[in-house]
C-alpha cells in the first residue's frame, strides 16, 4: 500500500481510468532509488512532492515494482545509473518488444 497510504483496490480503480495505461502495450517505468533522486535533485528548491519524506518515496516506488512484477507490460528500466546507461536500456527493451511483435 503505497500512494500515500491508499489500498491497492483504490489505485487500480484510477489506473483504470487513466488512458494511457488502458491503451498501452508496453510501459517503461523509470526506476531512480529515492536517495539518488534526491541527489540528483540537488540544492535547487523542492517541490511539494520532492518535499514528501523518503518513507512516501519508498512506499510509492515499492507499490509501482509491485505492480511491474504483476503486469508483464511494464518494464523497470534501471535509472539510477549513468544517462547513456538508461538510454541502452531503452534501446534493447524496445529492440526485444519490437522483435517479438
């Protein structure tokens, strides 16, 4: 139960009527560890969501791993490693699902 607390039948109900979820074949999740994503944030001014404390960070993130693990359209691409890192990723996933189609 991430997402600020709520259950999980909640979530499901406004994934569902989020468009573009209903309609995709394939979703890549960016993955970035709170710690690092307040890293990378740096010194600039936070918004209300960056102000969250990492304990919300870390429920949201392990609701939406939860969720990639349960539905096999979405895909966890490693974000916390370097720029060209994430982009060879992107290239091999789409690669894969495009080969398969």
């Amino acid at each position: 139960t991430g997402h600020r607390g709520w259950r999980d039948d909640v979530v499901d109900f406004f994934h569902a009527f989020w468009p573009i979820l209903l309609t995709a074949v394939l979703f890549a999740g960016f993955d970035v560890p709170p710690a690092v994503g307040h890293e990378r944030i740096g010194n600039r001014e936070h918004d209300r969501l960056e102000q969250e404390a990492s304990s919300f960070h870390e429920r949201v993130r392990a609701a939406y791993l939860e969720r990639a693990d349960r539905e096999a359209r979405i895909r966890v691409v490693d974000a916390s490693v370097p720029l060209e890192e994430v982009q060879a990723s992107i290239r091999v996933l789409l690669d894969d699902f495009l080969s398969a189609s």
